[in-house]
C-alpha cells in the first residue's frame, strides 16, 4: 500500500490552482459546525425522547455530545497533521489502506442520499402546512433544483446559505431558552393549571423516571440528532486557514451541546411538565403556543422547514465531495473527479441530486411508507456511526504509524488512545441497544446487505483500475485535478 508523502511538516500544504478552493471563511465553517450539530430531530423529535427518557433525556443529549466531541477532536488532529487530506476519505484510505477510502466515502454518500431523501420528503411535508393543494412532488423538485442551482455557483455561495440557514435554527432555539427562563423566573401558569418551575424536572418521578431501561431507550432516538455534526471535516480541503478555523469550530462543540440541547430540554421540560409532552408534536411549538404566541405552529413550521433544507443543502455538498475524493483514487467513475470552472465538482453534484429525487420519486409513489422510512433513517444512522468508527480506528493507526507527526501536532486529541476506545465501545453499546427494539432491530438486520454490496463493488474496482493507477490506491492530493471548461 502506498501512502501519500507526509509533508515537511505539519502545516505544510501544496496549492494546486485546479483544487477545490479554499473560499469558505471562519464565519462559514463556524456556522456549518454549529448546523452540522442542530438536525431536524432536535426540534420534532425531542418530543418522542422526553416521552421515553423523561428527564433524564437531558444526561443522554449530553452524553452523546461528550462522545462526538472526541470524533471530532481525532477527526481535526488528523486532517490538520496533513493538508493534503482533503477528509477522512483521504486519512481513512491513507492509515487503514485503500479499502478503508472505499468503504467511508461510499458509506458516507449513501448516508446523506439516504438522509437527503428524508429531507426533501420533510420539505414536501411541512410546504403542505401553508400550501394544502399542492402536488406533493412540487415542493421537492423544487428544492433540488434550487439547491442544485445554488451548489453550481460557488463553494462560497453554499457557505453563505449554510450561514444563514444555521443563524435561523440558533434564533429559534435561542428564542426558546429564553422564553422558558422568563416563563420560569415569572412562575407562569399554564391554562391547565400548570407553575413553570426548574422543579418539574425532579419533582415527578424524579430525573429517571422510567428507570434505566427507560434512560437507555432515549439513546435510540437521540444519536439521530447528531448526524451530520462531522460536516465540517468535509469542509477542510475549502477552507481558508483551516489550521485556526477547524480547530475553533471543533472545539466549540461541547458549548453548542450544552446551550442548543441542554438548555433547550430544561426550557421545554421546566415548562410544560415531561408527562404533557406529546410525542408525536414538537414541543417547541408547545411552548410558545403557552407563551401567547398564536402564529407559533406556523414560525416553527418554518424554522423546521428551513433546517431540512440546510440538512439537504449539507448532504448536496458532502455527497459530491465525497465523488470526487473516490474519484481522485479511482473508486468512483473518473468524470466525478472534474471540476467546473468554479472549481466545483458539478458532476458529483448533479448525480446525487438526481438521487435523491430518485428517491423522492419512489416515496411518493408508494404512499405507506412510514415503516420503511424508520427503517431507512435508522440504517443511516448506524452506517454514520460506522464512519466515526473508522475516523476513531484512523486516529489510532495513525498514533501507531506517525508519531512524530503527533509529537509535532499543535491541535492533539484530548485522552488520546484510550478516548478513541471509549467511545468506539460507546458505538457498541448504541447498536446493542438498536437490537432491544423491532424496528432499529430490522435496520441492523438489512444494514450488513450495504457492506456486502461494497465488498462487491470493491474487488470489481480493485481487478479493473482506473486511469492506469490500482484502483483504490490514493494519488499524490497535491496533483493538480483536471478542470470542466
């Protein structure tokens, strides 16, 4: 297996001018970050959580960021030891070898088509709310075509739509907490009779109220909410400065947790008592219809709708970075390796978006798929957790095969080693507790179909190569990339 050249140190990195561009500033990969940690889940899903966990959803949430936090530590310890890694696509193939490229970049598309396609359902669904007679199909051509449209343009444009779609989703859970605080601090009464108190979180069953089967059964949901917080290593090959950029996003991490998940759950929960919480309705909804706020199911009919289509947007970018790192090796068809004349890889591009309205074409045919659509996003779930696995398993190869890099490295992983363990048995015990329920129980039955796929899939790319290169074998990152004009 041959390996990139290590630079000559560090930092060290090579420009090419038919390169992704480094267009995206630190107030981009801040905001990417921070949408990248806030999903859909947060705000529909919380409710089905309380109803499990009770308040003891608050230590779940917050376990989870802890454990991510370290992902995402390794993750930036790893990209910035060599700026010729583009992302874990590149780290991933260069410390575990070509197979291990093979397997996260293609896992990883699948992962954002998979959840791509949730999105764009999500966006015909929550359009009907102001648009009944719409055909359902409408609002989801058009979103892919608009972010396809915008995607074209420039890496530049995707930052500054991220920015503001993650400014509206911070405005609303903001607006949240502080709502519940001031509903708190005033002793508000509900018309049901119920006193806003921070005493509502114990004064019921106390935090664990279902026990600790129950505490467990809130991980199931919660780990969902947490897809696409590695966004922003995706992001390190268009990064301007990325040795100060990735490093302050990263470690911003535990205060976005503590303020968007925590504090937003003690709001709700302070509030509206967690045996009054519907599960099937958003509690944010909930909590400012309390508040006197009649268009409340309206605003955040919209702040949920704009936050699929940043998750959209997010999985649009990703999925054609991911195709044109493959492509770069030779795992993918050598036409996703080209660039537009904005140095975007416009083919990746277009073919994930007709992806995802492949799939959006099939949802809406067959019309009873709410089974399936569990199904679907819990694989997804568990085959992002198998590529934090392999970004933990990276990190530890890596400690083994270059130490001299991490001796040098100026951003090194707290706990190192050892924290890398923890949190891959962390991994297991997720997936150990997918199996107690039957429906995250189907999707870890069907999940081992994708690697067989890809197994497949790889010793047919490994026999035929491509460009004249075995394929699978990464090329210098610093060669300079054929351009679209």
């Amino acid at each position: 297996m041959s390996h990139p050249a290590p630079p000559s140190g560090p930092g060290s990195h090579v420009a090419s001018p038919d390169d992704l561009q480094r267009n995206l500033t630190n107030r981009h990969i801040q905001l990417i970050a921070i949408g990248g940690a806030i999903g859909t889940g947060l705000f529909m899903g919380s409710g089905k959580t309380i109803s499990l966990a009770g308040p003891s959803i608050v230590f779940v949430y917050a376990i989870i960021g802890v454990m991510l936090f370290f992902v995402m530590r390794a993750m930036g310890e790893l990209l910035l030891s060599n700026l010729q890694y583009k992302s874990f696509i590149d780290f991933s193939a260069d410390l575990l070898g070509p197979w291990a490229g093979f397997f996260t970049g293609w896992t990883y598309w699948f992962c954002w088509i998979v959840t791509g396609i949730a999105d764009v359902i999500a966006i015909s669904a929550y359009t009907q709310f102001w648009f009944p007679t719409l055909p359902q199909w409408a609002p989801a051509l058009g979103c892919v075509g608009l972010l396809l449209s915008l995607n074209l343009l420039t890496v530049k444009l995707f930052g500054e739509i991220e920015f503001w779609f993650a400014m509206i989703k911070i405005v609303a859970i903001v607006a949240l907490v502080g709502t519940g605080l001031y509903m708190v601090g005033t002793a508000f009464q509900s018309p049901a009779g119920r006193t806003a108190s921070l005493a509502n979180l114990w004064n019921d069953g106390g935090m664990f109220p279902h026990g600790v089967m129950g505490f467990f059964a809130g991980f199931q949901i919660a780990v969902f909410a947490f897809v696409g917080i590695e966004l922003v290593g995706t992001t390190a090959a268009e990064a301007k400065d990325p040795e100060r950029t990735l490093p302050r996003a990263i470690n911003s991490i535990p205060v976005r947790i503590i303020v968007f998940y925590v504090l937003a759950l003690i709001a709700i929960m302070a509030v509206t008592p967690w045996r009054d919480v519907v599960p099937g309705k958003s509690p944010f909804v909930e909590l400012f219809v309390l508040a006197g706020l009649p268009a409340a199911a309206g605003v955040i009919n919209f702040v949920v709708l704009t936050s699929a289509a940043s998750s959209a947007n997010s999985g649009v970018f990703s999925t054609s970075r991911m195709l044109f790192g493959l492509a770069l090796k030779g795992d993918a068809p050598k036409s996703f390796g080209r660039l537009s004349a904005s140095s975007v890889p416009s083919r990746g591009l277009l073919f994930s978006c007709i992806c995802l309205l492949a799939g959006a074409f099939l949802m809406w045919v067959v019309p009873d798929l709410v089974e399936a659509f569990t199904l679907v996003t819990t694989v997804s779930a568990i085959l992002f957790m198998f590529v934090w696995s392999l970004i933990l398993l990276s990190y530890i190869s890596y400690r083994r095969q270059r130490a001299a890099l991490h001796a040098a490295s100026q951003y090194k992983m707290p706990g190192g080693v050892f924290m890398c363990g923890a949190c891959l048995v962390f991994f297991v015990f997720i997936l150990g507790l997918l199996a107690l329920e039957a429906d995250t129980r189907q999707a870890l039955i069907v999940t081992p179909l994708w690697f067989v796929l890809l197994a497949v899939a790889y010793q047919f790319v490994r026999r035929r190569g491509q460009g004249g290169a075995p394929a699978g074998e990464a090329p210098h990152a610093a060669a300079a990339l054929p351009v679209e004009r």
